[in-house]
C-alpha cells in the first residue's frame, strides 16, 4: 500500500461533491540555527509554490484542498529578544519587555548545487519563544545542539499534545534519544504518549560570520550550502498520520527524495555510520585547528582513521554491522574538505562542544558492554581537560 494512501478522498472512482480543506499539521522546528533557519525557509516557500511533486503527493492523500502550514521557529526567549521588535508584544519599547512571538524576517541564500541558481531570497516566519508561549504541538522536528536538546524539550512540554512526533535530527542523535528517554519528558503528564523518533539530515547549512551578530540584525540568515536528504526512524507496527504528513511537507520542500533509500541500509546503519564519522573528524579537527581536508592528510587523521572507526563499529555491533573500511572510504572521498567541522566552529566561538554525544558516548556505551574504546575514549578525555583549563582561565 502507497503510505500516502487515503480512503477518504475517494468514493466509487468520484471525487466528493463537497469541498473540503485539511491543514497539515504545523511543524515546529526546535532550534533556530543554520539548519532550523533552513528548514523553516523551505517549507514556508512550499506553502506558496505548488510544485507538481507537492500536488502529486496531496492528490495520493486526500485532494486539492489539502494545504501545507505555516511552519513555526522555537527559540530561546533572549534570541527573541534580539531580533523581534519590543513593540511586537508589548505596549511600550522599553528594553525589559517581554516578547513571546511574533514575526521574523528569514533569508536564505541558496549554494546547493543540486540546485540550478544561486540566489537569496527571504519568507516571513513565525517564531516562538520555547518557555512562555502557548499552544499545542503535533509534530516537531529538534535541531538543536545535542547537549541542548533535552532542555529544549523540556522547556516545551507542556504544549506537547498526547502522540506529539518528536523527530531527532540533531547531531548525536543515538546518544540523545537515549537521553530523551531517560529524562521525565514522557512522563509529564503521566498519560500522555508521545512518539519520539531517530531522524539524520545530510543538508548543510551555516551561519555566515557577517549576520551572527543579531544584535544589529532583526532578521535570520544562512547560507544552504549543499542539499541532502532526510531519513526517519519508522516502526511497521505503529503508522503515524503525523509523520506521513509530516513527510508530505518535507517532500513539498523538497527536503526529503522519495525513494532514494540507497538499497537496504536502514538508518541506524547510516546513523552509527555518521557518529563513526564525526567521532574522527570533529576532534581532530581541533586538536589540529584545521580544515576536515587537513585531517584527512595529516599524519595523525591516517594512522588514526581507522582504529577510530573500528572502536565505533564494536560498540555498534550488538545492534548493527558497520564496516569500518566503508566508513573510511566516506571520509576519504565525501567530506567536504574545505570545510571546517562544527566542533571546530563551536571551539573558535566559545561554545560547549557535542563531544559527551560523540566520542564521549561511544566510551561510555562502550564500557557498559565490555568493549575496549581507547582511542575514542582518549579524544573524549582531551576535548574535557581542554574545556576544563579554558574555565579555569575565564575565572
């Protein structure tokens, strides 16, 4: 059966005298970084340009009627706070007022080269603040930092409705649900259920340095650097409508191909493939202050790549087979060596780094089940002292 599949909208080989409308299920969009930015640009575009992929897929779910809806950016209440005019919210312009939601400019400027024109263009957006504004949500898509999920959600709980998706598409996403569903997320309230599932996004996406600084810019701005695709965590026992609606909108936005599923690679295989990835490039990269091309050619990436990848394959092993030599030949030949890694990037700006969701990770579930991680286990050790001593220097 076509997944799109809907009874509803045929009768007898007719279509219903009566003409009805349906709204998909907004998404939220948890996280307004360069791929959030993204995310909400291309789904908003989609809204206004019904392409034959969007009008193919709407007539396999129900009919013309069905229409994508406005997607909505949740942010921290200070990102409001910088880009949202005070008197979008309050009735008077002093600095202490409060904004909750409203209305932002987001521009893109398009470089994938799947994509025939390079060009910027901007959509208008809702965004919301994660802790004080109201209303439910159905379906929402995390694309924060990896050691911000968890908070993030928390901080949105209560909108939640019972059998919200929560799809993970943050980086460490193994390590995160793991932490997601340890947390009390699913059990405020105690009889709502929720449906969190694994998600992995090849889209790249930055912020480029010259509209980071929101202060002096009441707008958001990135730069959608290559195009992708995207996989969700599906489970044959539980179809959710929320997430087939959800795919509708990603594939009007052209942010999810159909059928390209390359074979039957599931996606925790590309998932632990991605972290195998990551736990080479991002701290090397650091440790070398350097491009993802210079790591790959250095000395050091060499004699490490594989022993590196081989640990991450180990710890995988009990739930799936991760060939260690495929993952190197990826690094070698599908990193963009330009490139600089976002564990590079956040060192650079002073943020926290997503090492405990990466290296970090692969350690600790790695001596849960008795397997040896030394290498992953001394980068992890690394990435902390160096964190450590920068503290100490701040104080």
């Amino acid at each position: 059966m076509n997944r799109y599949h809907s009874s509803s909208a045929v009768n007898d080989g007719t279509r219903n005298s009566e003409t009805r409308s349906r709204c998909l299920p907004p998404v939220h969009i948890l996280g307004a970084g360069a791929l959030g930015t993204v995310f909400a640009h291309r789904i908003a575009k989609a809204r206004k340009s019904k392409t034959p992929q969007y009008q193919s897929r709407v007539h396999e779910q129900d009919d013309h009627h069905t229409r994508i809806c406005e997607p909505r950016l949740l942010a921290r209440p200070t990102t409001l706070d910088r880009i949202l005019p005070t008197s979008i919210n309050a009735e008077d312009d002093s600095p202490s007022a409060s904004r909750s939601c409203g209305t932002v400019p987001v521009s893109v400027h398009n470089k994938s080269e799947s994509e025939h024109s390079i060009h910027e263009s901007t959509e208008h957006i809702s965004i919301e603040a994660t802790s004080t504004c109201e209303g439910q949500i159905e379906c929402c898509i995390v694309l924060t930092k990896a050691h911000d999920a968890v908070n993030a959600l928390l901080s949105i709980q209560h909108r939640l409705s019972d059998g919200a998706l929560i799809v993970l598409l943050c980086n460490g996403g193994l390590a995160v649900k793991e932490e997601v569903l340890s947390s009390n997320i699913l059990g405020q309230p105690e009889k709502r259920r929720l449906d969190v599932r694994l998600g992995m996004t090849t889209h790249g996406a930055y912020i480029e340095s010259k509209s980071a600084d929101l202060t002096t810019c009441r707008r958001l701005h990135a730069v959608f650097a290559g195009a992708g695709n995207i996989w969700i965590e599906e489970y044959e026992e539980h179809q959710s409508q929320v997430l087939q609606d959800l795919l509708i909108t990603l594939e009007a936005a052209k942010l999810k191909t159909v059928g390209e599923e390359d074979g039957t690679e599931s996606i925790y295989c590309r998932l632990w493939t991605k972290l195998a990835v990551n736990c080479f490039i991002n701290p090397n990269s650091v440790l070398l202050d350097c491009t993802n091309g210079e790591v790959i050619s250095s000395d050091a990436g060499s004699e490490s790549m594989l022993a590196i990848c081989q640990e991450v394959a180990d710890v995988a092993a009990p739930e799936v087979k991760v060939d260690p030599a495929k993952v190197c030949e990826i690094i070698r030949n599908d990193i963009p060596r330009d490139n600089f890694s976002s564990m590079l990037q956040d060192i650079r700006h002073g943020r926290q780094t997503e090492i405990e969701y990466l290296n970090g990770w692969v350690a600790r579930r790695g001596a849960a089940l008795g397997i040896n991680t030394p290498l992953n286990a001394f980068l992890a050790g690394i990435m902390r002292s160096r964190r450590n001593l920068h503290a100490a220097h701040a104080e």
